[in-house]
C-alpha cells in the first residue's frame, strides 16, 4: 500500500490542480473494480450505485455546456 501511496503522490504532483482533485473521484472506483478483478470480491448494487455517482459527478464537471438559446438581454 505504501508503495501505491507514493506512486500516487508522485504522479499527481505532475497533474494540474483541477485534474488532480477530479481524479481523486476514481479512486474508491479504480478500488471497487480492483477488488473485483483481483480478489472475486462481488460488485453488489450499492457499489454499483457508489460507481454510477462517482462517474455521473464527473461527467457533470467535465462536460462542454451547450451555447445558450435566446437573447443574452432576456432573463
């Protein structure tokens, strides 16, 4: 575990700011998947629903907003 603590720590000292905290949101996932491809551990549906958040709240961040409709003047 250390010497995964110290890859992580070394690798996201090389990312920007907004990269490195929006990668931190996979981690518990990168685990889960780990867990199961590794060790069998079952992905039961509240690991599932942890996993749909995790990568729903990314692609709300990431995502490109569409161009506004209607006049910039109306509100």
């Amino acid at each position: 575990m250390s010497i995964g603590n110290a890859a992580w720590f070394a690798i996201v000292g090389l990312l920007p700011p907004d990269v490195a905290g929006l990668s931190a949101i996979l981690v518990p996932v990168v685990a889960m998947v780990a867990g199961a491809v590794v060790h069998a551990e079952p992905l039961g549906p509240p690991q599932w629903l942890a996993i749909v958040c995790c990568v729903g709240s990314l692609w709300l961040v990431v995502r490109v907003p569409r161009a506004a409709t209607g006049s910039a003047d109306a509100v």
